[in-house]
C-alpha cells in the first residue's frame, strides 16, 4: 500500500499545527463558532446533533495492522469505545471533545492518516472497489490510479471551493462493486482493441435530493490522460456549476440542465488545453506508484481446502460463513473474506475498539497486513489462504464478528440517522436493526438469498436508499417518522434509481411492510436462484404495489 513520502508527512503535520492554533482560539473564544465552522470542515470535524464527529479518511479503503490498531486507540481513549465505517470507506468517531481533536490528529499523522477533505465543498475521499488487487475478475488493481488521484486532488487551489462536494469512485473490474455510475466522476479500468489500459468515464452521477445515474462522456480514455481528462471535467464544473441555489449545485444538474452533448463538448474543449501539458501522466510515475501496491508474493495451492471441506461438513455456521462471505481470488488457494459488520440486532458499520484490534492482528497474521473497509460498511481481508479460513473463523466467533450474512438482507447499509446526525429528520439506526432481527434466521436469510436493504435517515442519502433493491427513506411527517420505500434500485454495472412505488410507512409498519415485500417476492420468483432485484424487473411494480396496499 502506498507509503508517505516527505511531502505528504510535511503537508499532514503542516495541517495538523494550523488545525491546533485556530481549535485554540475557538475554545478561548478568538474565533465565534460561525467563524470557526469552515475552518474545521476542512478537517472533517462536524457539529451533530449531541457532540463533535471526526471523520478520518481511508484511502480507496486500504489500510493496514498499525493504522486499525490507531483507529482502535482513539476510540477507546477519546470516544466511546467505537467508531462507525461509513459508505464513502471512511471512518467517523461520534463523541470527541474539541480540545481533544488536535491530538487525535496528530496521533493519526503518526501512522499516515488524517482527515483533511472529508467534508467541504471539495474534492472527497476517492473510493475505489474494495477487493482491488486480488479479486478474480480484475482487468487491473485500481488502487493507483486513486492514489494518484488523491495526490493531484489534495487542497488542489483550483477546487478547493467548488459548488458543492465532488464524489469520485474507481473500479478496476467488469463487476462495479464500487458504485462508479453514482458518483460525480465515475471510472471503469478498460483495455481497448490494443490491451493499453484506459478508463470507461461516467460523469454527474449522484444520490441524494436529486438521484441520477451518470452518464457516459468516454468509451476509452487513455491512461495517460486521467489527470488532464479529470481536471477538465473539474474546471467546467467549477466555471459553470450553479452557486446560487446549493440543492443544484452539484454536477449531475449541470448535466441536466446544459445537456450530455454540450457538456461533453465543453469539457473536451478544456481537455484539448491541457492534455499535453503538465497533467500528462508520464509512464514511469505510473509504475513507480504501481510498485507501492504490489500485491504479496503468493505461491499458488490447491482451488479446494481439505481442511474448509471437512469444517464446512460438520459446522452449518462456517458453511454459511464460507457461503456468503468469500469473494474468489485471483490466485488458486487464496480468497479475499468479508467480516461482515452487521450482526443480528446490531448497528450497521459500528466496530468496537476491541473488534478493530483483533481485526488487525488477523490482518498481520494470516492477511500480509491488508485490511480494507468497503462503502458497504464492511471491512475486509484481501489475500487469505483457504486452509487459514477455519483459524480465522474460530477468532471471528469468539469477537462477534462471524456473521455470514455478506450480501443478504441482514447485511443492511444504514446512515446514522437522527441517532446523531444534525440534518436527519428520521432514524434508521432502529429500523436496520428490527429488519435485521426479523429476518435473522439464518435458513430464512438463505431462502431469501441476495437481497440489498439501503436506509436513509434524509434525503441527502447517505444511506444509499436509492439504490437499494429495497430502500427506505426517513421522513418527518407532522411530528412523526414515516419511511417511504424505493424498488428496483441498483449500484453495480446495471445502476438503477429505484421507484418510488406508494405512500410511506409509520415506524411501527415499516418492518412489516418490507416482510410484505419479501413474501411477495418469493411467491414470484420462477427459482430460487432468481434475485429480489431480478424478480422485480421482470414482473416490475405492480404485484409489489398490490402486496402492500392492495386494491386501496
């Protein structure tokens, strides 16, 4: 994974001694908390609803044993003994004080970490496919291409200050798993008629008030050109992009509003300035950042483990385990696992201190030191050998951390909702978890098979309800939480925006409605291997709409 180079120590420190001079004077009362506001977005430090949060950055969400075991510490001296992995791949501690947040910083640069331009409207935190560098089906590791990213992006002066946030995802593999269609910029790794390595790039992607999927501005576009390609995409957006109103202000209503082809037209006319100018990505930097994520020597083994055969025909809960949360690696003997943070009846995302020490040791022992957190709200291990897998479940049992239930209904992305952010105007926090407890049988959950339940707790989204097969939208209605349900929504290749299919949902019908929607999926499906999102774009709304509301 990459490595600081003097630069980047000196820009995180440099940052971290402004960041501690004007905390100062905002708690000696120098600086009014409007003054102080913009100042510590900038280093993803919001006001919610009861206290502080931090919102520390992880990269294309890789990180390693010394960096969790950091996570770890700061939960356990300055929060409440959590934090909370969100769907940008990043990680938000609840309940820091002020005067603590310096330090919290200082200790993160310690082990290349911070928490700059993970708020502001900026250039956020690069997400990238969270099996990058070793699932099967990679056409090439993403991972680079991020960090290059990241470099060029950090405190850029030009879009330091744009019109709203700006949201860029990577995926290295035919298979998005990295929601590329519904960011702000989108690329898919592609090799054209040549095998030279480029970028499919989608732009104006984005959730939240105003949902849309992003379109296609390139086919191909050369690798050496992903710098210049992208600033000019920037600078179009920053010259035209709307500040009058900040619920338009985002790059997918530019799309709308301008149209695709003058868009296009006009960011291509940019690219022509400046493409064989000093954004021109030269071969060497490229493969001199490849070197940084080399993946580990693996010697390939046996595609099948005696030792995973023999657990999985006498313990039903690893065959579940080995079922759901495997992801195939690119090497024979090898898969990458997902430790699912979704237990039954629990908080989607959460990890205790505790959890993330022993999440690290695991990485160190049996995972050549990788971890990665996925913008599913699950962290993973990338290179793990079959034979290890029973060891590691063992550990994962006695921790809390062996559910598997990775992609099925259980396995729910939930924001924090008015539990503690200032802008929710419903929880969803509750809501994931009486889902999760109802359809917690692992039999039922295995019945049911892939099924995505998305929560938002307002419409910023940040839940991804939009794109859930399922998603759930709180709302306040006269006093009181409602939830309006969405279907048919989808964040992979095939992105949709789901529908919207009626009138919403008290928080006491809400659970029994999505049970409603289930059984009516599994009294349509030609077989069990036909999916909820499959079943409903064959059949489309209707039979739903009338499993729920009836002839009303």
């Amino acid at each position: 994974m990459y490595r600081y180079d003097e630069f980047d120590q000196a820009f995180v420190k440099e940052r971290t001694a402004q960041f501690a001079d004007q905390v100062r004077r905002r708690l000696s009362g120098e600086l009014t908390e409007d003054e102080f506001k913009p100042l510590r977005l900038m280093n993803g430090l919001y006001l919610q609803l009861h206290a502080y949060m931090l919102r520390v950055a992880i990269p294309y969400g890789t990180l390693n044993s010394r960096q969790m075991r950091r996570l770890a510490h700061i939960a356990r001296t300055y929060d409440k003994g959590y934090g909370h992995f969100t769907t940008r791949q990043n990680i938000q501690f609840n309940w820091p004080s002020l005067k603590d947040t310096p330090r919290i910083l200082e200790e993160l640069a310690e082990v290349e970490m911070h928490a700059i331009q993970t708020s502001g409207n900026c250039i956020r935190n690069v997400t990238a496919d969270h099996f990058a560098g070793a699932a099967a089906d990679e056409i090439a590791d993403p991972r680079p291409y991020a960090e290059i990213l990241r470099q060029w992006s950090s405190l850029h002066p030009e879009f330091s200050f744009l019109p709203r946030k700006f949201k860029v995802a990577i995926t290295g593999a035919p298979h998005d798993r990295a929601a590329v269609q519904v960011h702000d910029i989108g690329l898919q790794l592609t090799r054209n008629d040549k095998g030279e390595i480029g970028f499919t790039v989608f732009v104006g992607g984005g959730l939240g008030r105003t949902p849309m999927i992003g379109r296609k501005v390139r086919d191909f576009l050369p690798e050496e050109d992903l710098l210049a390609y992208s600033e000019a995409i920037l600078r179009v957006y920053n010259l035209y992009g709307r500040r009058d109103n900040k619920y338009k202000a985002r790059i997918k209503i530019l799309v709308h509003e301008t149209g695709l082809e003058e868009l296009k037209a006009d960011i291509e006319a940019e690219f022509e300035k400046i493409r064989y100018g000093v954004l021109r990505l030269p071969d060497e930097e490229v493969r001199r950042i490849e070197t940084y994520f080399a993946p580990p020597a693996l010697e390939p083994r046996n595609a099948v483990s005696a030792k995973v055969e023999a657990r999985v025909a006498g313990d039903t809960a690893f065959a579940r385990f080995v079922a759901h949360n495997l992801n195939p690696h690119r090497v024979p003997g090898y898969t990458s696992i997902t430790i699912s943070m979704k237990p039954i009846g629990g908080i989607p995302g959460d990890a205790t201190d505790a959890q993330m020490d022993v999440i690290a040791n695991l990485a160190e022992a049996y995972a050549f030191d990788e971890i990665r957190i996925s913008h599913e709200q699950n962290v993973i291990l990338p290179h793990v050998a079959l034979d290890d897998l029973p060891e590691i479940f063992d550990v994962l049992v006695k921790n809390g951390l062996a559910e598997g239930n990775a992609g099925l209904i259980t396995d729910i992305i939930a924001c924090p909702g008015m539990d503690y952010c200032a802008l929710a105007t419903a929880r969803s926090i509750p809501v994931a978890q009486r889902i999760s407890e109802r359809f917690g049988a692992p039999e039922r959950q295995s019945e049911i098979g892939e099924l995505k339940i998305k929560i938002s707790g307002c419409i910023n989204a940040c839940g991804h309800h939009h794109v859930g097969h399922i998603g759930i939208l709180g709302l306040e209605k006269k006093g009181e939480e409602f939830y309006q349900i969405t279907l048919g929504g989808s964040a992979n290749e095939s992105s949709s925006i789901g529908e919207i299919i009626g009138r919403g949902f008290s928080s006491d019908e809400v659970v029994d409605a999505i049970e409603t929607l289930v059984d009516a999926y599994l009294g349509l499906r030609q077989s069990p291997q036909e999916t909820f999102l499959q079943v409903y774009r064959r059949v489309g709304e209707d039979p739903f709409k009338e499993a729920l509301y009836g002839s009303e």
